[in-house]
C-alpha cells in the first residue's frame, strides 16, 4: 500500500478542497463516516460502486498521517 497518496487528490475546485478519492465526489470524510457508522468495507463499496478496497484503505491511512502529526505546545 505505498501508494496510498496517489489515491488521495485535493481540488481547490471540488468539494470545497477537501480530500477526495482519485478525483471523484467522494470524500474522505465520506468513507470514515460510513466506516464509523458500522458500515464494512463491502458494504461501503456496494453503497458506492466507484470505490475500490484500495481506495478504503488509503482514506484510513490519509486520516492517520493527518491524526500522527505533532502539534506544536507552547510551556
């Protein structure tokens, strides 16, 4: 799965810049939103028939590079 990045793209121009799969509408945030709703990775695809396991696992990777990094804490 090392080329997970090249699933992610940001479009200033569609869905408001935000994070989405290869191009199309569906954002990341879509994806972890189903996820965290119970839905599986089948059932995700079967709702969204454009989708690949491939492109699941690279919003699941995309939100945990995002999630790891530091934030800076003044003393």
């Amino acid at each position: 799965m090392g080329d997970w990045q090249k699933r992610i793209t940001i479009n200033p121009d569609q869905c408001g810049g935000r994070p989405c799969i290869r191009g199309l509408r569906i954002r990341v945030i879509d994806i972890l939103d189903l996820m965290a709703a119970g839905l599986t990775s089948s059932e995700i695809i079967e709702e969204l028939p454009d989708l690949e396991n491939e492109d699941i696992l690279a919003a699941l990777k995309y939100a945990s590079q995002k999630l790891n990094q530091l934030i800076p804490v003044s003393l």
